[in-house]
C-alpha cells in the first residue's frame, strides 16, 4: 500500500478532538499535543489516498537525512487558531488543500520558525505579521532530524506582541505596535546567531529559490537571469563551496586586472621617465660642472674673507697692548698727585662746613622774614576793614534816599500798566458775529459737500459693481472658450460635481492642505497629439475609447492625500469620482516598456504606433495611464493590419489592436497557446475628449448681458463726473470762506494777545514794588557797623606788637649771617692758594688720560671692525675642515686677500661662460633618479603579484571549473530526459567567459514546439505554463545532485496542461523518492485523478479557515471521526 498521511489544520482548540483520541487511542493514552494529525499518524500504514486503483509500494524505512524535518508545530501562527502538528515523511511530500486553507502557512512556519526574514516569502512587511489576528503571541517548534548522530534539534521560536505609546512627528501620542522575539534550541535559551549557525551548518538555504520556492517566489524564480541561476545552483550544491570558489575566482580576476593594468601604468611610467633622464644626461653633466665652478669660487672667497678677519684680530690685539701702556702711564701720575690734594681735601671739607651754616642760617632767616611779611599783611588787612565799614556807615542816608526813589518808580509803573488795561476791551462782537456767519456758512457748504460726495461714492460703488459683473460675465464667456472648462462640463455629465473638487483642489494646492503634488483629473492633463499619418479624431477615438474609465480621476502620491481627496469627494457627492495613490515619483521620467514589443518590431504586419505614443501627459499621469489602460500593449494598425489579424494573432503576442474605427481582441487560452479566439466591434464616437460644446445660446446671452452692462457703466461714470463738477465748485467756495474766517479769527487773536500782554505787565509791576518794598530800611545797620569798627580798632594793637617782635628776630639773623660770610671768604683763600700749586700736575693727568682715552677708541673700533667682520663671515662664509685648513696654510703662506679675490673673479667668469637653459636641472635629474628607483621597485612587486594571482586563480579555476562542469552534465542529462518525457527538448548549457568569472551563467534552453528551435528560457518569451514546466522539470534535475536537508516547492504545478501535469508528478517523484535523495516539499490546490504514488509518498491534507465549505468538510470527515475527531461548523 502507498504510504499516505492526511492532516487537517483546525482553528478550534484541542478539546474540539477529545472525542477523537478517546475512540482512537483508548482510556489513559494522550499524544503531546492532542491534535488529530497524532491520531491519524498510528492509521498511516492502512490509510490510502488518491484513487482506489493507486498501485502498492513497499515503502522504505523513516530514514531523515540530517538537517531534514521531522516535526513541525505551530500555536496561534497566521491562520492557524491553537497548536497545530504536522509530521511531514522523510521523502517525497504533497501538501494539498484548497486555495486559502493555509498551506503557504506551512511554507512561512518552516522558514519563520528557523531564523529566516519574511522577505525570503515575499509576503509581509514584519515578522509581527505572522501571529494570528487577534492573539498577542505565536510560536514554530521545528524538530530536525541529526541524521542519527545524537539528539535530533528542537527549535522553538516565539513571537510576542506589544503596543508601546511613542511621540510622532507631529509631537503626539500615539499607539505602536512592536514585537520581540525569543528563540531555544533543545529547551535551551539560544540567539538569533545561534540559530543562523546551526541552520547554515545544516545547509539550510532559504535565500536560495533553488532549495526554497514559495508561492509569492515563482516569479522571482522565472525572473532570475541565467547568472543569478548559476549562484542559487552552486549554493543548493552540498556546503556551497563551489559558490564561495566562484566568488573568489571572481574578485582575484578583478584583482588580478586592477594589478595588471597598474603594473602596466607603471612600467609605462618607469619608461617615460628613463627617456627623460636620457635627455636630461648632458644638461645635468653641464650643469654640475658649472656648479664645481661656482663652489670653487665661493671657496676662494670664503677663504679670503677670513683671512681678512685673521688680519683684523692681529690690529685689534696690537690696539689692546697699547691701551694696556697708556693704561699704566695715567696709575703712576695719578699715585703720585694723591699725595699733594691731602691738605687740599682738609681745607675743602671746613668750608663746605661752613657753606652748610651758612645755608641753614639763610633758611631761618627767610622763615623769620615770612613772618614778619604776614604780620604786616595781616595789619594792612584790618586798615582796609576798618576803612570798608567806615565808608558803609557814612553811605547808609544815601542807600536809604535810593531806596525810597525805586519804591515811587514801581508805584508809577503799576498804575500806567493798569491804566492800559482799563483802555482795551476784552472782545469786538462785530468780529464774533461776523465770523459766525461765516461758519454757519461753511458748515452749508459742507452738508452740501457731504451729500455730493455720497452720492459720487453710490454712484462709483454701483460703477464697481457693474465692472463686476461685467468681469463674471466675460469670465464665463471665457471659461465657455476654454478646452479646460469644456473638458469639465463634459466630464461632469459622467461624474457629478467633478468641477466643484476640481475648484477645491485648486483653491487647497498651494496652501499645505496636501503632503503631496496632486494631479487631476487626468483627462485636463493630457493632450492627444496624433502623428502627421493619423487624423485627431481618429486618435482621439482611440485614446478615448481605452481610457475613459479614467479621465475623470485624481492622482496623489500619499495615502493620507488619497485619505483626504476620498473624504472631500464624499462631502461633495461625488460619488463615482476616483482617486488613486501612484507610486511613481512625480519629478522623475517615466519611460514606457513594451512586453509585447515596439510598433516598429511588428510593422511588416501593418502595425503603425502603440496608444501611449499618441498622448503627452506629465510622467506620473503616464505611468497611471500605461500601467492601468494597458496603452504600451495595446497597437494601432492600418488597413494591412485588418487583412493579417489571424496572422498577428498567431505570431505575435499582441492582445488588442485598433484599426479603422474597429478594436480587434485576441484572446488566448491559458493552458494550450494553439487555441485562441478574435473579438472585434466598433469603437464609439468621443464623447469627453472632442466635440463643440451646446453652449452657443448661452454664449449669446452672456455676449448681450455684457453690452447692457457695458452702457450701463459708461452712463454711471458720466454722472460721478457731474457729481466730481459740482464738488470741485463747492470746494473753491469753502476755500474762499475759509481764508476769511481765518483772517477774523487771527484779528480776534491778536486783540486778546495785547491785553494779555497788558495784564501781564500790570502782574509783573506789582511784583517789583513789592519786591522793592519787601528791602529793609538801610538806617537799621547803623549801631551794628560802629560796634565792628571798635572790635576792628582793638585787634589792631595786637597785631603791631607781634610785628616788632618778628622785626627783632630778623635783624639778629642778618647779623650771625654777616659773620659766617667772613669766615668763608678767609678759608676760600686759603685753598685756592693750596689749588695753585697742583694745577701743573693736573695738565699731566689730563694729557695722560686724553692718551688713554684715544688708545681706547683705537682698540673698540679695531675690536667692533673684527666682531663685524667676523659676524659676516660666520653668518654667509661658513668653512668646513677642508677651508680652515687651507685658510691656516694661506696665513703662514703670507697669501694676500687681493690675490684670492682676483682668483675667485676668474672662476666665476669661467662657471658664467657655461649656459645652463633649466637652473633646476639637478633637482629635477635627482628626484626623478630617486622615482625611477621606486617604480623599479614597484614594479617589481606588482608583477609579482600579478604572477601570484594568476597562479591563486588558476589552482582554484582547475578545482571549480571540473566541478561545475559536471555538475551541468549532470543536471542537462536529468533536464533533457526529462523533457523527452512530456515530448519536448530542453538543455542546459554552462556558458563560459575566460576573461570574466562573473559571466559563467547557465542557460535553459527549450523547445515546446515541433517547429520551433531550441529557445533561451526568459521571463518574456515562454507562456507562464511553459515556465512552470520548464521550472518544476530544473528543479527536478537538480533532486540528484543537491546536498540540501529538504526542499520547498509551492503550487509549481499551475499552468500546467492536464498531460504535462501528469508527466511531471511522475518524474518528481521518481526522482525525489530515490536514495541519498533530499527531502521535498510540493503544495498544490489540486491534483489530477489518477495519478501513480510510491510508498515514500507522504499526502498532508490541509483543512483549515472560517471559508471552508462545511460540505467539504462533512466529505473530508464522512468516514474519518475517529481520525479527525469533532469540528466546529463556521460559516463561510
């Protein structure tokens, strides 16, 4: 009996199957996890599957190959409600259930549940994605099997959920979703790089489609270029190790060249540079002589210099020993007049003696002096006091005579002023009365004013108006002219109010309503441009007929946008008005592709242009447009093509096409391509994007509405300018009055000015007599001055006595200074007498040191001479051993400076007469000498490793090159059987490139048809069910020589004609129930009746989600309750 073993996915929890295990397993025996796949495992060897003529097979023992799976359990994982057990086989498994009954759920538990990225499915933007909607948490257990080295590993990953509130970019709070996840191997606590580790020693590959094909995969699988299938097919090879040889080969050929073309730049270098030095040869000889030259004459002048300077120490040495003598001769005169100033000094130092007295006695003499000088000012101080008051006391009858004449001024004063008061009036009625009338005038005036202005400002206030309305009136006209406004109307008629969201679109673009540019609708932003063969209305029938779907939607560039236009179009009921969110960059180009080929590929069958060639719209209306209405595949043909539609139907793969007002369809069949059916029917006229507009009476009207109010504002502007007459007329008049009664009123102002100012004269009088008498009466200080002059006169006695007192001090002082004066005249003379005889040896001392003092000057500047010159010679002629020596030598020799000099002179004329053209010759010759060194050293190393990459790749090329292609052999040997199988021919080749590794690629070759040649299998050229075969039938070849644990392929099989089918399962299973063969994994919605299974085919029956129909439920337990147990019925 084929071994088969049918489990069911269940969403109901394990007490839904109690039944079950109590009938089938009996009182106290309960599998781990109480599911009814535990159940129906112990009935897999008496169970049948399939048809009931399915032929028996001796199935081989459970052997897992290591790294194989083994058990698979999943608890609350996609959509899987509970735990859930599956126990695949160790060959060959189908996995079968209908679409949407979670068999990629399987799929997604094996790689979620070891380590791999949902980005391997194709489905999901997070891990957090696959635990089941509504539960907190998930976890995968996957038991691999240890080949039967040890404990098998148990993998257990959990996934938990958790909101978390954070801080948007907006600044607010709000509720995110995040998620972590937990992994054990063996019941211990592991990492995510444990788990890569042990899945990578395994050669578990969930990147490499050729291992792991899941559903949302297939295409990415039959999109693979032929080098991303030479790299998945190393890596399904055992360890990969001949992609990570291929790999290698690739970056040391890369090194290889980059080394290769820089030991050629450089012995290119190296060589440009010799030729140079070549050139440079005599110039650089030249130039060095001239240099000899010029060295020999700097020495000679160096040599020169301090010879010179040797000749200036030998005069600043003789200048020192004469100082030395001159030195001596001025010590012994000075010794010997030492003697002769003894009684001098003695008789010197009495009259500085006396001096000193003298000066302190003249010192008191000033101070008693100083005295007597304030004395006598003090006394004339109270001579002057005394005259002062006796002057003020005789002048008190006059001041008091002055007094009384200022008091009788100010009295005359203040009643003139008062008088002048009294004479003018205080206000002249006829001036008030005069200008009140002038005012009640003015005001007249103005109410007039007033009234004409309001009626000017009714009358500019209904010219506006009107001017208006003239505007909207012109503006509808305008608008009944315009394409845009046109378009509108007419897009209205099929979406309502398209033209009120249009207007807030407008009104909102420019002020941060939206996040995006918003663009639309888009029949205002394309513009139908036929070629010059291709009338307009004939394109825009075309193009209307394939877009009219829509011409009336808005285009956004982000979901809230899209939120936003869906919400205003409700408010505004505009219903059927869409709006679509477009991925394409706005600022971007857009370039169309053609998957059925350009208009030129298919012009010999009178095909002219593709659709999207007659429109020019803005990138992303295009890419709308081409990916929705299909324009890039849908042609326009002229009359030729009408005539050969079957024939373009049959060779090529064109789907519509219009033709002279007709759409042709080609419809093919999805299983066999030889069957196909045309459709044809007429293309209706435009009705959105051509035709005039109805409005020509309306247009009329508004032209009629206009010219009324055109007249009406002239005959309104005619009377503002009336009404203007009138108001300049008012406004002179109001002038006129109101210069007059200014003039009055500055009349007025002055006449209360003048008796302002006369009450202001009449205030300040009578202030200045009362100041006047506010003085007190002169006569009142009498008795007070005559008191002070007798205090004054008492003072005065005292102040003559301490006078003579001070006089008397003074004369005692001049007395006792006349007497000093005497005795400093009579010890003057006796020195001078004593000075006489010493002036004679004075005169030798003073010749002596002049003497010294010249020796001095002579020996500094001998010795300031040779500092210098030696500080020059030390500073710009600096000698070597070599030129202290010669110098030594040329002193001894006597050599004069003079004939160094002359030498020195002649060798530089000889070095001037050598014509070097490049002074930098030596440098430039040196350093290119020392490059030449270092390329030379470059070089060399650089050719050898060249040498040492050729060599690395040459050893790993014999390892890799042999291997792979056998491995190629291999799998063209398995592929064309294969395909000789179902009638067909395929290949598959190694293509090679010597120079390049990265272009070894394989290529599938295949020929489905008899009158066909062999064909490369691309992605565009095959019919999706021949690259499903072409597909399944590689990945069958590659069964017996991957060295991976187990394989996945999802819902291969679709596409596929019944025969094919049929061929196909057969050789899969063939081939993956052979030994030393990996296990496989193959899930389909169906299989055909019939077919033929092994005992190593394990069946996994999936039933599971609230969709199920409860009749294929009922079927599937009709004879199962004991395998199944109980089920909850959900409705659809």
């Amino acid at each position: 009996m084929p071994r088969v073993k049918r489990e069911m996915a269940h969403e109901s929890d394990d007490e839904q199957y109690e039944d079950a295990r109590e009938e089938e397993e009996g009182p106290g025996e309960v599998e781990e996890d109480g599911d009814a796949e535990d159940a129906f495992e112990r009935h897999r060897s008496n169970e049948g599957a399939g048809p009931s003529n399915a032929p028996a097979g001796a199935a081989r023992p459970d052997t897992f190959a290591k790294g194989a799976i083994k058990l698979v359990r999943m608890h609350d994982f996609m959509t899987y409600n509970g735990t859930v057990t599956v126990r695949p086989g160790a060959r060959l498994n189908l996995v079968l259930g209908p679409n949407g009954t979670g068999k990629s759920s399987l799929v997604c538990a094996l790689c979620i549940g070891l380590g791999g990225s949902h980005k391997n499915l194709g489905r999901g933007d997070s891990t957090k994605a696959f635990v089941r909607h509504g539960a907190t948490s998930c976890w995968i257990e996957t038991t691999l099997s240890s080949g039967g080295q040890g404990r098998d590993y148990v993998i257990r990953r959990t996934i938990t959920l958790r909101n978390e509130r954070v801080l948007n970019d907006d600044r607010l709070e709000e509720l995110v979703q995040r998620y972590s996840t937990d992994y054990k191997i063996n019941g211990k606590d592991a990492t995510q790089k444990d788990v890569d580790k042990l899945v990578k020693r395994l050669n578990i590959q969930f990147d490499n489609l050729c291992q792991f094909l899941p559903q949302d995969k297939v295409q990415s699988f039959a999109a693979m270029d032929k080098y991303e299938l030479l790299a998945a097919t190393e890596k399904a090879l055992g360890d990969a190790s001949l992609h990570d040889q291929h790999q290698k080969l690739v970056v040391l050929r890369k090194e290889e060249k980059i080394a290769t073309a820089e030991r050629d730049k450089t012995g290119t270098q190296l060589e440009k540079l010799k030729g140079v030095q070549a050139q440079q040869q005599r110039e650089y000889e030249r130039y060095s002589q001239r240099q000899e030259l010029i060295a020999k004459a700097k020495a000679l002048r160096r040599r020169a210099k301090w010879l010179e300077v040797d000749a200036k120490a030998k005069s600043a040495r003789v200048a020192r020993e004469k100082l030395q003598g001159e030195k001596a001769k001025l010590e012994e005169l000075e010794a010997a007049q030492q003697n002769d100033t003894a009684p001098i000094q003695a008789l010197d130092a009495k009259c500085g003696g006396l001096r000193r007295d003298k000066q302190d006695l003249d010192k008191d003499a000033r101070r008693a002096e100083a005295n007597f000088q304030r004395a006598q000012g003090a006394i004339r101080k109270h001579d002057e006091d005394i005259h002062k008051l006796s002057t003020e006391l005789t002048g008190l009858q006059e001041e008091a005579r002055r007094r009384q004449d200022a008091i009788a001024a100010a009295e005359r004063r203040l009643a003139a002023a008062a008088q002048m008061v009294e004479g003018m009036p205080e206000r002249s009625p006829e001036l008030e009365a005069r200008a009140a009338a002038l005012r009640q005038e003015l005001m007249d005036l103005r109410h007039a004013e007033h009234d004409d202005a309001a009626r000017r400002n009714d009358l500019q206030e209904q010219a506006r108006q009107k001017l208006g309305d003239i505007h909207a009136v012109r503006g509808q006209i305008d608008r009944l002219d315009s394409r845009k406004y046109q378009l509108l109307q007419r897009l209205g008629l099929k979406h309502r109010n398209i033209d009120r969201l249009y207007a807030w679109v407008e009104q909102h673009r420019q002020d941060g309503t939206f996040r995006g540019p918003v663009v639309g609708p888009i029949g205002l932003e394309m513009t139908v441009a036929p070629p010059p063969d291709l009338s307009q209305a004939q394109a825009v029938t075309y193009v209307e007929s394939a877009c009219a779907a829509w011409l009336g939607t808005f285009l956004v560039t982000c979901q809230d946008d899209e939120k936003l236009m869906v919400e205003q179009a409700r408010a505004m009921q505009c219903f059927n008005v869409r709006t679509a969110c477009s991925v394409h960059p706005p600022d971007q180009a857009f370039q169309a592709a053609y998957p059925h080929g350009t208009a030129e590929q298919h012009s010999r069958c009178g095909v002219m242009y593709t659709l999207d060639q007659l429109i020019q719209a803005p990138p992303i209306v295009m890419h709308a447009l081409v990916k929705q209405c299909n324009l890039n595949t849908t042609f326009i043909g002229n009359t030729h093509a009408a005539s050969a539609i079957e024939v373009i139907a049959e060779s090529t793969p064109i789907r519509a096409m219009f033709v002279e007002g007709v759409k042709y369809e080609i419809i093919r069949s999805q299983y066999n391509t030889n069957t196909r059916h045309i459709n044809s029917r007429h293309v209706n006229p435009p009705q959105l994007l051509s035709g005039n507009s109805n409005d020509d009476g309306l247009r009329a009207q508004l032209l009629a509405q206009e010219n009324g109010l055109k007249k009406e504002h002239e005959a309104l502007a005619q009377q503002i300018t009336a009404v203007d007459f009138q108001l300049s007329l008012l406004a002179q008049q109001m002038a006129a009055k109101a210069q007059e009664l200014q003039t009055l009123d500055q009349r007025m102002s002055d006449l209360k000015q003048r008796r302002l100012a006369a009450m202001a004269e009449q205030g300040n009088a009578a202030m200045n007599l009362r100041n006047k008498r506010d003085v007190p009466d002169p006569v009142l200080r009498q008795p007070m001055l005559q008191a002070a002059i007798k205090a004054k006169i008492g003072q005065h006695m005292e102040l003559l006595a301490n006078a003579l007192t001070a006089a008397d001090g003074v004369k005692l002082l001049i007395w006792e200074g006349q007497l000093l004066d005497l005795q400093l005249r009579e010890a003057g003379a006796q020195l001078e007498a004593l000075k006489g005889g010493c002036r004679a040896r004075e005169q030798e001392l003073t010749a002596a040191r002049n003497a010294v003092e010249a020796a001095r000057s002579a020996f500094k500047a001998h010795e300031a001479d040779y500092s210098r010159s030696k500080a020059v010679a030390e500073e710009h002629y600096m000698l070597d051993e070599e030129d202290k020596a010669a110098v030594r030598q040329l002193g001894e020799d006597g050599t004069p400076v003079s004939e160094l000099l002359k030498e020195a002179e002649e060798t530089e004329k000889e070095a001037e007469e050598i014509v070097v053209n490049n002074t930098n010759v030596i440098e430039a010759y040196t350093m290119r000498q020392l490059e030449i060194e270092k390329l030379t050293t470059d070089l060399e190393g650089q050719d050898q490793r060249v040498q040492t990459l050729v060599s690395r790749v040459e050893e790993i090329k014999g390892q890799w090159l042999p291997m792979i292609k056998d491995m190629v052999c291999t799998i063209n040997a398995s592929f064309s059987h294969n395909f000789k199988e179902i009638g067909c021919a395929g290949e598959v080749r190694l293509h090679e490139d010597p120079d390049d590794f990265d272009k070894f690629a394989i290529e599938i070759l295949v020929q489905f048809r008899e009158t066909e040649s062999m064909q490369l299998l691309t992605a565009t050229r095959q019919s999706g069910g021949e690259r499903s075969v072409s597909t399944i039938l590689y990945l069958i070849a590659l069964q017996g020589v991957t060295q991976t644990p187990f394989r996945v392929v999802d819902e291969i099989n679709q596409g596929m004609d019944p025969v094919n089918e049929r061929k196909v399962f057969q050789q899969l299973v063939t081939a993956s129930t052979e030994q030393d063969t990996p296990q496989c994994f193959l899930l389909t919605p169906k299989l055909l009746s019939d077919l033929v299974y092994s005992g190593d085919v394990t069946v996994l029956q999936i039933m599971n989600g609230p969709s199920v129909p409860a009749c294929m439920v009922a079927a599937e337990n009709a004879g199962k309750s004991n395998m199944f147990g109980k089920r909850q019925r959900l409705n659809p």
